[in-house]
C-alpha cells in the first residue's frame, strides 16, 4: 500500500482555473471515482492552501501496488484532469513530499485494500 501527501504549487494568476477544475471534479464525481479503480486508489483527496503570496494543492492518497498511473489513462475525465495539472501547477516548483509518520487503518479495513 502507498500512502502519500504531496504539495504542489499553483502557478501565479491561475487560481480561478483551480476554481473551475476542483469544481469540474465534484460535477463530475462519478466518473472520476470510475477511474480510481484502474489505478487502484482507495482514498484521494486535494487540499488546498493560501500561504503568503503563493497557492498550494495537496494531493492525499491512498493507493494499492500496480495500479494504473493517471498519465496511462484514455478516460476522458483523466485527459480533462491531466490538462488542468498542465495549465495549473507549476513545474519550476518541485512537488514536496510529506513524510508519512503513523498510519492508522483498522485491519478490517486494511485486509480490502489489496
């Protein structure tokens, strides 16, 4: 199982395109939970943070070995995703890797996610 919670930044002036694509991903809920299960993601989650002058998305995930890398898909929803990534998130800036501490999943619940 992987576990990860990684801070990207947003480039400068594009916080109203972040606007229209967290909110593209919650219109388009069912399709984009259809997707998770080629790359065998059990939990995703985007966090967002205003620090300074600088936007931040943090991207928390739960995920199985051998699932699908999003950049792999043909789902129209992944293509929509991966081109508000491109659009949005600045590649000067190196996502950042939090480091994963505890993890705390009840067996029963760990025993599905396989």
């Amino acid at each position: 199982m992987n576990i990860e919670l990684t801070r990207f930044r947003v480039k400068q002036g594009k916080s109203e395109k972040v606007d229209e694509w967290l909110q593209f991903l919650n219109d388009h809920m069912k399709d984009v939970l259809l997707t998770l299960e080629s790359e065998k993601m059990y939990v995703e989650t985007i966090f967002r943070e205003h620090l300074n002058s600088d936007e931040y998305l943090y991207w928390y995930s739960v995920q199985g070995e051998g699932g699908q890398d999003v950049e792999q898909s043909e789902h129209w929803i992944d293509e929509k995703h991966m081109a508000f990534w491109a659009e949005c998130i600045d590649e000067t800036f190196p996502g950042v890797d939090l480091t994963t501490e505890v993890v705390m999943i009840p067996d029963r619940i760990r025993s599905l996610m396989k």
